[in-house]
C-alpha cells in the first residue's frame, strides 16, 4: 500500500508545488501520506520476510486471520492521513480529542476499504483533494479484495492463496476460473479495471471533470458510495450522468465471473445464471412498485431534510438546497419518478449507497422497501455486500421445501438452483450465515440505542453498515452524516462493517479462541 499511497501524495506536490519543503512537510495531511507510506513500507517488507521464511501458514485457520489481521492493519494504516488532518483541525489538542480524531479517521478509512460509504465528514467539499482521491481509492482497492490482488501480482508469497481468496471473495463460494489461484485473481481485477476504465470516459464525456470520473467510477465499481460533492450524484442533476452510473452500479453487483464469459462471447450465461435473474428480477420489480407509488402519491415540499435534532444544520441546509435544486417538490413526472426510482432502488440493493434524491422523505412504504433491499445486497462474486441474492435464492427454497414436507412427509427433494443441486452442507452453512447475521443486525442496532435519539437511525444504521450501504434513515440518512454519533457507537459500526466485508465468519473464526486451540 506505500506504493499506492504516493497517488495521493502527488496531488499534493501539485497543488502546493510552490510552498517551500519545509512549510509543505507542515501540511497535516502531508505529513500524513508520508508518514503512512513509510510505516506502511516497513510493515510490507517485515512481513513479506516472515511469509518467505515460514512455510507452515498453510491452514484454513491462517488463511482467515491473515485476511482479517491484514484488513485491520490496512486500516490502520490508511487512516493516517486523515488522523492528522483532523488534528490540524482541533486547537488545542486534548486527549480526548486526539482519541475522536482517531475515531473518526479510522471509521472513514475503514468505510472505504469494507466499500460501506458511511462518513462522518459533513462537509465533504471542503476536503483537499488529496484526501478526496485517497478515501475514493480506498473502495476501489477494497471493491475486488486487497487480498485478491495480492495473490495476483505476489502468487509466490508462501501463504495457501485459496484460503486467504475464501476469506475475501464475497458470497457461499469462491468459484475459480482457472486452475491456479493467482491466474483467476488477475482475470477478475482484469474485468475489474476495463470496467471502471469505460465508466471513467463514459462520465468524463458527460460533463464530469477527470478527477471526479475517476473518484466516482471507484465508487461505483466497488459498490462503495463516496463522492466528492455533498449532495451525491445529485450535485449534477444530469440524467445521462444519472443512468450511467444506475448501469454500472448494476454492473457491479453483478458476478464478476459471468462478466468474464461475456466478455468471451457465452453470452447465454446472462440467462441461464438463476441468480442472475433473480437479481435483476428482484431489481426491476422494486423499481416498478417505487416508481408507481412516487407517481400516485407524490413527495412532501423539501424543507425539512435537517429533522429536529441532527447536527451541522448549515451544512445539511446547504445540502437541503442541492437536492431541492436537482427535485422538484412534487414529482410529477412519470419519467422522473422512474428515474429516481431506478438509481435508488440499484443503489441500495447493490449497496452503493449514492444517492439522487432525499428518499427520507418519500413514502413509508417506499422507506420500509429499501430497507429490505439492504439485506439482500448482489450477487455472490461481486464487490457488493448484503448477503448475497443467492443465500435469499436458498434461504427462500429452504422455507418453500419444508412447507411441501410438511404436508407430504415423506417427499425427498434435493434443493436446486436452476440445474444444481444444493448440498445439505451447504444449506446448513447459508442457514448458519442467516441467523448469525440477523442475529448481530439485531444486537448492534440495540447497543446503538444506547448512542443515538431514536430508534429509525439505530436500526437503520446497523443495518446501513453491517451490509456495507452507507446511508441509512433519518440521523444517518442521504443528507445526514455519522460524524455526530458518540466514539462508543461508531466503534460498533466500524465492527460491523469489518464483519459486513468479510461475510462474518471470516472474522469470527479468527477472533475465535477455540480456534487457535491444537
């Protein structure tokens, strides 16, 4: 990661180019970057050493911990540049605002690296560029896996490469496409960069500068959700900018492998793939029922996006107005309706989390729909989150297969999807993945409560986080922030997101101390 920290580091050299090197080493986020890529230099070479020199990290046990350790170290690591920004911001310094800064540089950076998009900045705008580029970056090297990556540029590292890949690609299975691990890694990040490389110019052509194509196409790509504008893909109230990224966000939460077989010409794979169509079903669908009851019912006057107790009025007014300006007070357009309903409803699902509009204010049932939508995130194989359309696809045949054996008990039938069939350890282990799940939404949104004013941002927040969405409702909504929420709280979020990216068992096994137990 030091190599890739020195990006962000140029732009600074090109922005304060004519200070003197003394005044410029004083930037806080300056120091920062250097600061990051150094330790981050150190770091990269003593454990490449030990990799090198131990060849007994052979183990599934290992696999997740390297996963797990590494993406905590990543973080910690990444979030310096923000660590001292935010210092440089706070005079005087105390130690309980050295601890917050810390907080909330380690939530940012981690937001980017899990893909969550969840921020605490509430004026975003106001950010160097530098930081703007380097929290984008973060989802982009985060959207396919650091991991991933590393196994293909450095097969030979002495670590099992699958079980690390397990540990990182998201969804029940981590398919190969070629017999050797390092050769299907270089052909997903293969796909992965020609994509985001033709969301870039599709976005630059549209009007976008080059620097905020690139940050958006990273966002996009990754499923992630950060911008450089505070009003989101709304600050440009363009529709060609608005459906270029709804199809890319698309794109993304699609496997990536049937990209690949497209790409090669089996282009029966879009239809053929249940998952697929499961998918893009569930997606047309919503976007169908949203569209419909945004046309009949309309939405409330915008002049009241801030709601009576959340923090930074001036910048949520401000943002207020952006959305106002992209929307008007009714939306009376079927078009329109159609539009927002799309880019909302492919945002969630596929948990990138940018948005177009103010949906806090559309209608309950709408809210209540989207909220779902955050669990069911895309598809396995893809850079998004939520627990995949295909544990839904087997959790929903599980539930219709034990109704039928009720009423004829002594019916055998194996569980398929499509033409497969499902083994039963498999069924087991989603059913596992779905309670544990559940069960830690539920938990985390109760020790919320403790943290916040109401219920709504407690809930959704959790969810909004664990399933690596960003926005929630209400406190933690589109035109909201996270930076308001208390330390305590915003370490249960930054679990949860951890947990989020790496599908929950990744980390628990490697927190597990029964696991480390010969």
């Amino acid at each position: 990661m030091g190599c890739v920290l020195i990006i962000p580091f140029c732009l600074d050299v090109y922005h304060h180019f004519s200070l003197p090197f003394v005044q410029f080493v004083a930037i806080p986020e300056v120091f920062g970057f250097i600061a990051a890529m150094i330790l981050s230099i150190l770091l990269g070479t003593i454990l490449t050493t030990i990799c090198y020199s131990s060849r007994d990290l052979q183990g599934v046990r290992e696999g997740f911990a390297i996963v797990t350790l590494g993406w905590i170290a990543l973080t910690l690591v990444g979030c310096i540049p923000f660590f001292t920004y935010f210092l440089g911001s706070e005079d005087p310094l105390s130690t309980i605002k050295v601890g917050r800064c810390f907080t909330d540089a380690y939530f940012e950076i981690m937001s980017g690296f899990t893909t969550t998009g969840a921020t605490i900045i509430a004026n975003i705008e106001g950010l160097p560029r530098s930081l703007l580029f380097w929290r984008s970056l973060t989802h982009w090297l985060g959207g396919m896996g650091i991991i991933t990556l590393a196994l293909a540029i450095f097969p030979a590292m002495g670590v099992s490469g699958y079980q690390m890949f397990r540990g990182e690609v998201p969804g029940p299975s981590a398919e190969r496409l070629q017999p050797r691990l390092a050769e299907t890694a270089k052909i997903l990040w293969g796909v992965y960069l020609l994509l985001s490389v033709v969301e870039t110019l599709l976005l630059f052509v549209g009007g976008m500068s080059l620097f905020d194509s690139l940050c958006h196409t990273f966002g996009t790509m990754a499923t992630g959700g950060f911008s450089t504008r505070n009003a989101s893909i709304g600050a440009y109230n363009s529709n060609y900018i608005d459906w270029v990224v709804t199809v890319f966000m698309f794109l993304a939460g699609m496997n990536f492998l049937i990209h690949y077989r497209v790409l090669r010409g089996k282009y029966d794979d879009l239809f053929v793939n249940r998952e697929f169509r499961f998918y893009a079903v569930t997606i047309c669908a919503c976007t169908i029922c949203v569209t419909a009851i945004l046309y009949y019912s309309g939405l409330p006057p915008v002049d009241d996006a801030a709601g009576p107790f959340y923090h930074d009025a001036p910048v949520m007014e401000e943002f207020s107005r952006h959305i106002a300006a992209a929307e008007s007070a009714k939306l009376d357009s079927l078009y329109q309706c159609f539009r927002k309903a799309a880019f909302q409803v492919v945002a969630i699902t596929t948990t990138t989390g940018y948005g177009t509009a103010n949906f806090d204010l559309w209608p309950d049932i709408c809210r209540f729909l989207l909220v779902v939508l955050m669990f069911c995130g895309g598809c396995a194989g893809s850079t998004g989150g939520g627990m995949k359309m295909v544990r839904i696809m087997v959790v929903l045949k599980t539930a219709g297969r034990e109704l039928r054996k009720m009423s004829k008990p002594r019916l055998i039938a194996p569980l398929k999807i499509g033409d497969a069939a499902v083994n039963e350890s498999t069924v087991i282990n989603i059913a596992a993945f779905f309670i544990l799940f559940m069960t830690l939404f539920v938990a985390s949104a109760l020790l919320l409560t403790l943290f916040v004013p109401d219920l709504v941002t407690a809930v959704t927040a959790a969810a909004a986080t664990i399933g690596n969405i960003g926005p929630g409702l209400a406190g933690v909504g589109t035109t909201e922030h996270y930076g308001w929420i208390p330390c305590p709280g915003k370490w249960i979020l930054i679990f949860c997101m951890l947990l989020g990216r790496l599908e929950i068992f990744t980390v628990l096994i490697a927190f597990n101390p029964a696991t480390w137990k010969s």
